[in-house]
C-alpha cells in the first residue's frame, strides 16, 4: 500500500513546446516541482520548486518536500540517458510513492525530425565526458546522434585521431529553444568553434562495417621491420580468447598491434590496453589503430608487468612477448583478475614449456596447440604453399 503521495517522473522534453499533454497536466497539477535551475526557470513560474541537478538530490527534495503530488523534472525522456532511472528506483524502494514515469520527447527524435531523417536504424549514444566508445559506433553504424556536454572539440579529436576527420556533420543546438540552431559540418571541422552544452550531433559514415573479423589478411596491416603475428594465428588466439563486447583487453608486446587491432573490433565496446617496449612497434600499433578506425585502444611504451600496474583488470590477456618476464607477467595479470582468459604464442619449444607451466603453476589448466600454416601463391600458372614457422598457442583461464 501506497501512503498516496504521487511523484511523476516528468521527460520535460525539450522546451516547454515539446511537452506532451500528460507531462503538460502533470506539472500543472504538482503541488511541489522539483528538476535543475534550467528547467525551473522553464516550468516553475513562481510555484513552489525546489532546485535538484542530480538524482540523489531529486530523491532528498520529494523525501523533504512531503508533498501529495510531486513533478520530478527531468530534461529530455525519461527512458534515454536519463536520471530518471535512479530516481524511480530510490523511490519506488521506498513503498511510500506512488511513482509514474511520463515519457518525453528525446533530443535525438527532435533532431532528426527537424532534419527529415528516420532514427530507428541509428545508434544514439551520450557522450556527456569523454566517451571513448564514439568511435566504435562511428565505425559500426552509420548514423550516429551523440548527446554531447561541452566537449564537442574533444569527441572530434578523438574521431579525427581514428582517422575520421572527413565525415559529415549535422549538429543541433538548443533544440527546441527560441536560440536553436541546425547546421552541418565535418568532424576536422567541429574543433573551430565553441559548442553550448545543449548539442546534439549527427555523424554519418556511408562505410560503417559492424563485422567483427579475426584473422584478417597480413597485407592489410603496416609491419615494418616488426614480428607480426600472422593471420591464422591471430584467428586461433582469438577463439582461444573468446572476448566479449564490453571486455577489457591486454595486448602485451603489441609489436605492429595486429593482435590489438583484432581485439578493439571484437571488444568494441570495451577497451585494449597495449604495450611494447620498442618505440617502433609503438608507432606502429597506433598507426595500424588509426587505419582500421579503432578509438578504444590505449598504446603505451613501457615494460610488463610495471606498465599493468595503473590498468584496469582484465578479462582477456594476449601475451606475445615479456622479454623473458612470461611468468612475472602471467602472476600479475592473474593477480589483477584470476578470471582472467589468456593467451600465449611461442616459436620456441622451450618457450611453448614456459608457456604451460607459468599457467599450471598458478592453478590453470593450460590447453597448447601447434598451428603449421602456408599460404598459396601462384607460381607459373600453378598455386604453391609457402609455409610459415610453426607456432604453438597456449590457453588457459576462467571461460575454459
């Protein structure tokens, strides 16, 4: 039983004239409104309001107030980013309110009904701070509305640095306010002038490729005179591997980033965490991250496992190369998350030992398989098979 005190949740849209008529009647009716300065000054018009820019401080102002019938305004839809949620929860936990959420009109559906374009096959993402996730939709989808905070130049540095400097631009500000503006742009273009915290952009890449791909050609990445780890290789790893959408990932002893890239395209909206003690092999792996379009890989020079130590935990670890520290590596990554699924490549057989015993001495019980490959070339009119060295890969970890 409820003790009859009505909170509605109130999506205020944007601009009072984007309200519908229930959230219209909702805070007509309110004995107390309570939401941000902005909205206040909006919708409040004398009444009694109390100012609350975060959910805990909403949920403190309903809990006060005491209110028989409480609007809680919150900006857009109450279903798209919102605080909505937190809100709702808090109170509804509380068994003393009878809580409504009044749905509102989201900023990305005003956005593209003012540009004549459908949303149902885009991504909308917000990107209120930095949000290293922007590129991985970028390259995925292709429309993307993107809330933005103050930091539009930042989003386009990002975007620019993944080698997506050229695409088009469509950007609204305040939208729904008498100052809204609509124009369009390119990504290199958006740091030239300064954007309101009220913006929303419209990004489109007529190239988005949503495939997540292992083993890709070798010829596809710039090597120099790094080791790579070739394609057939790079594929069994990652069945090895296994990682999920949102994992975070080590590459250690990047090299040319091959492995690095292949993880951020299957991780896409997770995070890799690379590194090479060779400025080379750095320069390179950025390089590789730049011409595939990968915005969630972090490149650092450095040595394991000193450079793990300011790392987020991880759930997949590929282990190319230690100079000589494989099981001070192993110990560490284990340490950070004993979950943690890893994979290891060795040309050596005494390396492929190593391999197998750092994992079984910390309680894992290590899978190895030798990979021979060749690949064919045409010779004469005929196809031959050049073999590559034979390499042996060894597994182990919490997903088996």
């Amino acid at each position: 039983m409820t003790s009859g005190r009505r909170v509605d949740i109130v999506g205020a849209g944007l601009g009072p004239k984007t309200l519908t008529r229930e959230a219209a009647d909702s805070i007509a009716q309110a004995d107390l409104l309570v939401g941000s300065p902005r909205l206040l000054a909006e919708h409040a018009c004398g009444r009694a309001a109390v100012a609350a820019s975060l959910p805990a401080e909403a949920v403190a102002a309903v809990r006060r107030g005491g209110a028989a019938h409480t609007a809680v305004l919150m900006s857009g839809d109450v279903g798209f980013h919102s605080g909505a949620a937190k809100v709702w929860a808090a109170l509804r936990d509380d068994g003393g309110y009878d809580v409504r959420l009044l749905p509102g009109v989201a900023a990305p559906v005003l956005f593209a009904a003012r540009l004549g374009v459908p949303w149902e096959n885009s991504s909308l993402v917000s990107c209120h701070g930095l949000d290293g996730g922007l590129v991985s939709r970028v390259r995925r989808c292709r429309r993307v509305f993107a809330l933005t905070g103050r930091n539009v130049p930042a989003l386009a540095a990002q975007l620019i640095d993944a080698g997506y400097g050229g695409l088009a631009v469509h950007f609204g500000q305040n939208l729904g306010l008498p100052s809204e503006s609509i124009g369009e742009t390119t990504v290199e273009r958006l740091p030239e002038r300064a954007w309101p915290s009220l913006t929303v952009l419209l990004i489109e890449n007529p190239k988005a490729d949503a495939r997540v791909r292992s083993g890709l050609p070798d010829d596809r990445f710039l090597r120099g005179q790094k080791p790579m780890t070739k394609a057939a290789v790079r594929a069994l790893v990652l069945s090895r591997l296994a990682p999920r959408p949102t994992d975070v990932c080590y590459d250690i002893g990047c090299g040319t980033g091959s492995v690095t890239v292949e993880l951020a395209l299957a991780a896409y909206d997770g995070q890799v965490w690379a590194v090479d003690k060779d400025p080379e092999a750095i320069a390179l792996t950025k390089a590789n991250c730049r011409n595939f379009h990968i915005g969630n890989a972090t490149v650092v020079q450095g040595l394991a496992p000193a450079a793990l130590a300011a790392w987020p935990p991880p759930d997949t670890v590929f282990i190319g190369g230690t100079a000589g520290g494989l099981e001070a590596v192993v110990a560490a990554v284990l340490g950070r998350n004993p979950a943690a699924q890893i994979a290891i490549t060795a040309i050596a057989v005494e390396s492929a030992a190593r391999a197998l015993a750092a994992l079984a001495d910390r309680g894992l019980e290590p899978q190895i398989t030798q990979l021979t490959a060749a690949d064919g070339r045409s010779v004469g009119g005929l196809h031959l098979l050049f073999g590559h060295n034979p390499v042996a890969v060894v597994s182990g970890g919490g997903r088996g």
